[in-house]
C-alpha cells in the first residue's frame, strides 16, 4: 500500500554530504515504488539559531498539519525540533489526534563529535531530548544505533569510555527480535519497560558507475604494475571533523617524492578550515603534492578512484560512505579506529584503521604500502571482495521502505497502550 512520507531536512537535499546522498536514494526509492514524499526544508542557521526555531508557531503548525502517514526527521535537524516534537506529541484539548508518526533517521550523532569539553554536556541534553521525542528510528549502521542506545541510556556515558563500553555490552546482549529482510535489519530491542525500535539499514555505493568484477581486477593490476608515486584520494568536505589536518601532518613525515595527494571536496563548507588546511599545506612545503580538486561530479569522482592507490579518510562516521566507493574499484581505505568504519574495514586484510592524530602510525602504513605494491594490490583484492558482499541502495531502501510499512500499520502513535512509546533501556 502507498505511503504519505514527510521529510524534514536542512537546506536544499542536493546537499553534498553521505547522509544526504542516503536521504536523496531513500526519496528516489520511495517514490518509485508510489509512495507520496513531500520534502520540508529549514534554512540553515547557527545553532543558537536552529534553537530558536522550536519557538517557531509557524513551523508547529506546518508540521502539525502535515497529512502524512510518518514525519520523517533527518536527526541532523535534531536542534530545531526537540521542543516542537514534543509539542507534536502532546494532544491539545479538543484537538484531532496526531496523524503521524515521528521518525528519525540517523546518520551520525552531534554529540559523537570532538566539540570544546563545556559544549559536550549542552548538546548530549538537547540531542538526548530529541531522541525521547520519537517513534522510531532508521540507522546507517550499528555503531550509530549504539550511540543513540548509550546516550539514552545515560547521557554522561558518552564522556566515559569505559562506561560506554559497559553500556554496549549490555545493549547489544539485549534479545533481538527480527521483523523482517536480510539487508536491513528491523528490530525491536528489549531492555526493561522501554525498548529501541528501528532499522539498520547501511548505505550503498553503486550510485555511481562502478565497474564489474573483471575491470575492478584489471584496475587492481594496473595498480600493482604502476611505477611511480603512492597516488592518495581523499573524499570529504573540507571541514575538522574529516581530519584533513592529521593526514597532511603525517605525510609530512615521508619523503615528498613517495606520495600524492588529491582532496575531493567542497571548500565553502567550512572557509575558515580551508584556509587554515592551505596555510598547513604551504608550511609544510607540500604544494606539489597536495592538490584541492573540490566539489566534482560522481563521473569525474569514479575516475579518482580508478587511478588512485588508496583511500585515506581519518574521520568519525556514522558509517563512511566514501569507504565502500572505493572499495569498489578495488581500493583499499586508511580510516579512523572511531565511528562505523570497523563494520566494513577488517585492518591488515581489506584496509587499515588508525587513531586520526597517530601521524608516526599513519605515515609507517602509507610508507609500507608505497613500496611494497603486492601487499597494496592483495588488500585492494580483499577490499572489492567485500564490496560485492555488501547490499546495494535498493536491497536497503527497500527495507526502509517495508518498516515504514509496518510503521503506519499499527496503531495510532497517540494510543495509550504504551506500544509506541519507543526508548532505550534507562539504564
């Protein structure tokens, strides 16, 4: 049966980003299969400022009388709305119930970022407060569904390592009780009275042009024969969080003529980042190695991959989309030990993970694998393997698309039999 889906956004959703890539595949998908998505977009602002439209009336009531079946909240959105679901939830007098369900898709947590020590608290109570809000939840990966689970569980956990792997082991040994496909996984996890309902559901890589697996194997071998400098593609917005500054101070540590770097990405995120990244550049003396390509498109970005060596991408992600496109043309990646990257990267066999800020780490793994080409070519091997085994953008959306079934089958979310009270174990 078609669903009426309302999704709530930031800015325009040809954003350049993964989580909006996601966003824009689940519409494509969704509409496709007859499914109504009405796109409701806030502008973007200072976060004082996205605060401050939870005393927006005019966006409550635009929400309010949305005639959809699920609101959809990229939880990105998460400032502008923590107050104002709560007013959506909460049925005024007289008034007809909420036609809708809230739920929100979560990409990667505000709060999962390096933020000043005093912010920290601030944005865990805000994003916290939000996730309380919801029905339900769509996940890019696992490691995104635990955060959320950890920070509802407590929200200082997340300043305590040792606390939060706690919290981990007694979330994920929680019962699971699948729902339905093996491509994302629809659960209910039980703990207590409350429990954490959603899907996980990865991102893919085939919307751009892949090759199949002979020409990712003759890429591979192309690699291996190259003469020449280790070829280095990153793929981000220029912005702290990728950890552009890390890699630059790593490879300042090998010998100019062993390497190239080219760095894909918009610059007008974050000028401020951009400029300083150029001034690290020129101190450095990297001029020659380091080049800025900036925003191109997924045809031109299909031929970085094709003539690079190796991925280096050192941020945190909720999952790191950029990790599956290259492992598609046989790629392997050198990735951050934090976030999702551990659920596709194996390190040694299909690719590498390290601490961002280790350069002495970083640099002994791009010097090795600059001269021992083998060693490259046997991991890129393993990597476009593991590519092949992950689901493609229409095995995942699809899965979204049968839980937002189930979704705006049961019961009303305004029911008082407790069914759609949906949290996390409160620890």
């Amino acid at each position: 049966m078609p669903v009426r889906i309302g999704l709530l956004i930031y800015g325009s959703l040809d954003t350049l980003s993964g989580g909006y890539l996601y966003d824009r595949k689940l519409v494509e998908y969704l509409r496709q299969a007859g499914d109504s998505v009405e796109i409701i977009s806030i502008p973007w602002r200072s976060y004082p400022a996205r605060l401050a439209d939870n005393l927006s009336s005019r966006l409550y009531q635009r929400l309010r009388s949305l005639d959809v079946d699920i609101l959809l909240q990229d939880e990105l959105n998460h400032p502008s709305l923590v107050l104002v679901n709560q007013q959506l939830r909460r049925r005024p007098k007289d008034a007809p119930p909420r036609p809708y369900s809230l739920i929100s898709i979560v990409h990667h947590l505000r709060s999962s970022e390096q933020h000043p020590r005093w912010l920290l608290p601030v944005y865990r109570a805000v994003e916290r407060s939000y996730l309380r809000t919801l029905d339900g939840f769509v996940f890019n990966s696992h490691t995104t569904r635990q955060s959320v689970a950890t920070l509802l569980a407590n929200p200082a956990s997340a300043s305590s390592e040792k606390r939060k792997k706690k919290s981990e082991r007694r979330s994920l040994s929680s019962p699971l009780f699948p729902l339905s496909s093996p491509f994302g996984r629809s659960y209910l996890t039980v703990s207590g009275s409350e429990a954490l309902s959603g899907i996980v559901a990865y991102p893919a890589a085939d919307h751009l042009p892949v090759p199949d697996a002979d020409a990712a194997q003759q890429l591979i071998r192309a690699r291996q024969r190259r003469p020449g400098p280790l070829r280095i593609l990153s793929v981000g917005n220029l912005i702290p969080r990728k950890g552009l500054h890390h890699l630059i101070a790593a490879l300042s540590r090998l010998p100019p003529t062993d390497w190239q770097l080219d760095i894909v990405g918009a610059h007008t995120v974050d000028r401020g980042y951009t400029t300083a990244l150029r001034r690290q550049i020129t101190a450095a003396g990297l001029e020659a190695n380091i080049r800025l390509r900036g925003r191109v498109s997924d045809r031109e970005l299909a031929q970085r991959y094709s003539h690079a060596h190796l991925l280096a991408a050192l941020s945190y992600e909720g999952f790191g989309i950029v990790y599956l496109e290259a492992m598609a043309f046989g790629l392997p990646a050198l990735a951050s030990v934090h976030g999702a990257a551990s659920e596709i990267i194996s390190h040694g066999i299909n690719g590498f993970l390290v601490e961002p800020a280790d350069a002495h780490t970083i640099a002994a793994h791009l010097s090795a694998l600059a001269r021992d080409r083998q060693r490259l070519a046997t991991v890129g091997q393993n990597a476009r393997q593991r590519f092949a085994l992950h689901p493609r953008w229409a095995d995942s959306t699809a899965a979204i698309r049968n839980y937002f079934v189930a979704v705006s089958n049961r019961d009303s979310p305004d029911s008082d039999d407790g069914q759609n009270k949906i949290m996390v174990d409160p620890g």
